[in-house]
C-alpha cells in the first residue's frame, strides 16, 4: 500500500535541529516532501509544521503565521524545545492537531500528543548489540559538571570500572566527544546514570544510551513520576536517590546472566516503543489531517497566560528539580540579575 503524503515544513535552517533525524524516523508511515523556511514564508496544504522554541519563540510564531494559516487545509504543528514551559500555547488552536515534546498533565486534550525526545542526529545504531556482561565499563559518563550530575557522580565515583570525562564548553579546556566517539562509549558502558538536563528530568542520554544497548538510570522526583507518564510500563531502573542507583548497579555486577537478560528487556521494550511510536504518530496525524481533533483544539484546548502562567511554569519546573539543582539555578539566576544591574 502506497503511503500517504506529508508535507513537513522546518521552520528553521538546515541542520539547526538535533532531533531531525529522529522526527524523520517517526514519520516513516508518510511520503514526506520537506521544506525549510526559517522565514516562516511557506504555507502547503496537508503540512506538519516543526517549530522550535529555541528559533521561533511560539507568540512570535503566532503573530507571523496566523493570517496565512488561515487558508491552509489540513495542518499540524509540531512544538519543539520548550523545556522551559514558555507558553503562548494558545498558538495550537490554530492547528488541526499538535505533538509536542516534554510532558505536562495541562496538555491533556484529544489534538494534542506528547512525545518522548527521542535521539539526536546521528545517534542512531546500526551495529551490532555487544552483551552487558562482555562490555568493559559498568558505568560511564560524558558531559559538562552541572550540580545534579555531581551528585551522581559523587555516589558512583568509586565504583569501578568506569569512566567519566568531563568538559567545559564556555572555558573550551577540553573538548567534547564527537558523536563516534560518544557512541563508541556507550557501546562499552552498561549501566548509564542519566542526570536531570538543565531544568528537566528528560534528558536526550536517556534514549541514545538505549540505542547502543546501555541500560539507563534514570531520574525520578518522589511528587512527580515524570517518565511513568511519558512511557507508561516502561522497564528502566528509576530512583529518587543516586545511593540507591548504586547499590542497585553492585547487586547486578557480578551476576552476568541476570545483567544480560535485564540488558536484553531494556532493549527489547526500546525497538517495541520505536515500533510502536511510528504507528501512533501516522495514526494521530492521518486522524488530524482529516479533522477529528479540529475542534478539541480549536474550541475546547484553554491554555494558561499572564500571571497564571507563570505561578503554573514556576511551579512546574520546581518539582522537576532536587535541592542541588534549584540552588544552582537560583544562584545563575542571581548572577545575571547582578550582571544586568550593574549594566544598566
């Protein structure tokens, strides 16, 4: 059966995006004819149009598109990048249906579906899975020192064998891992502890250490079961406390049989989820192509603005946090309210 046809509209320039490749992969039930337009000046029938935060924020976005979205039939926007819940989300009633990334309970509604980040570009494997027992590392790490990963890795920094690298984008005293190199890690590395990102548990290592067959330890907040949402039944070994990720890692290390079956469930449960995000994604947006969330959205969605949406954001990316990640974030928060001060 043929497949049917996509328009995807990138409202950003080329290469602008990490997650491309990804969104390409979850589109496979489509024939897709793609577009860049960073001027937001391209406007077919029958379109999905990704829009990042991070280049358009959504209320300029809205401003510019709303008089040509008008005559478009058949659209859908895909909202990127919005990590810091920065609103404007009245921007979907425009649209036939909206997918979305990062995942909150005020965007339950029919036309709007929450997706997981996926990988970044390049992140894919097409090599074989070596099995857990036979990787070198039991854990490994790779990124820049934030409070929250510190704090892993004061749990886990006498647990061998291992590795950590680190590196400093802004003082560029050591280089980061390009992506073969990064990927050649976790292809060695069993277990991955994956950190909450600057202010969200959700963290793009969750899924490229499935990709290459690492067993990911993730984040959770005891008020807020954030990936039990986003993935609900998922396998991955979840704790409120790094202590308890280690202790977790020891009682496996030694036991091979047991580490490789649990290696190969994570596994498993990823390829069926891949799979399975592929057909809900064609199938919700067949659906919304052909009207059956237009009204969801158009009349029944009700987004916060103002005030209320900034009490409700605060709170939101507060219960995303622990202690050491607040108190880091204030303090930057401090910092540039010092620097803007003395500038003024």
């Amino acid at each position: 059966m043929a497949k049917p046809p996509l328009n995807v509209v990138w409202c950003n320039p080329p290469a602008y995006l990490w997650e491309e490749d990804w969104i390409r992969s979850i589109l496979t039930g489509f024939e897709l004819a793609e577009f860049h337009a960073p001027q937001l000046d391209c406007y077919p029938d029958g379109a999905l149009f990704v829009i990042s935060s991070n280049f358009h924020p959504l209320r300029d976005a809205h401003a510019r598109m709303r008089g040509p979205l008008a005559s478009v039939k058949g659209k859908g926007l895909f909202h990127l990048s919005d990590e810091w819940y920065s609103g404007g989300y009245e921007f979907y009633r425009e649209f036939d249906f909206a997918l979305r990334n990062h995942h909150s309970s005020i965007f339950r509604n029919k036309g709007i579906l929450t997706l997981p980040l996926g990988l970044t570009n390049g992140a894919e494997n097409s090599s074989h899975i070596t099995l857990a027992s036979q990787r070198p590392y039991i854990w490994t790490f790779a990124g820049t020192r934030t409070a929250a990963r510190m704090q892993m890795y004061r749990a886990f920094d006498s647990l061998r064998p291992s590795l950590a690298y680190w590196y400093d984008l802004r003082r560029q005293e050591r280089p980061p891992l390009d992506r073969r190199e990064f990927k050649k890690l976790l292809s060695q590395t069993v277990f991955q502890p994956c950190p909450m990102g600057n202010v969200m548990l959700e963290t793009f290592r969750v899924y490229e250490a499935l990709e290459m067959g690492c067993i990911p330890l993730i984040e959770q907040r005891t008020w807020m079961p954030y990936y039990d949402r986003l993935l609900p039944d998922h396998p991955l070994p979840s704790f409120t406390q790094w202590q308890a990720a280690r202790t977790f890692v020891e009682t496996y290390r030694d036991k091979p049989e047991e580490l490789d079956r649990l290696q190969q469930r994570v596994h498993g449960w990823w390829q069926q989820t891949k799979t399975g995000l592929s057909d809900e994604v064609s199938n919700f947006i067949t659906a919304g192509l052909n009207g059956a969330f237009t009204k969801d959205l158009s009349q029944d969605w009700q987004s916060r603005s103002g005030m209320g949406h900034q009490l409700w954001r605060l709170q939101e990316l507060v219960r995303h946090g622990n202690r050491a990640s607040l108190t880091e974030r204030a303090g930057i928060m401090a910092r540039r309210l010092i620097s803007a001060t003395r500038s003024a």
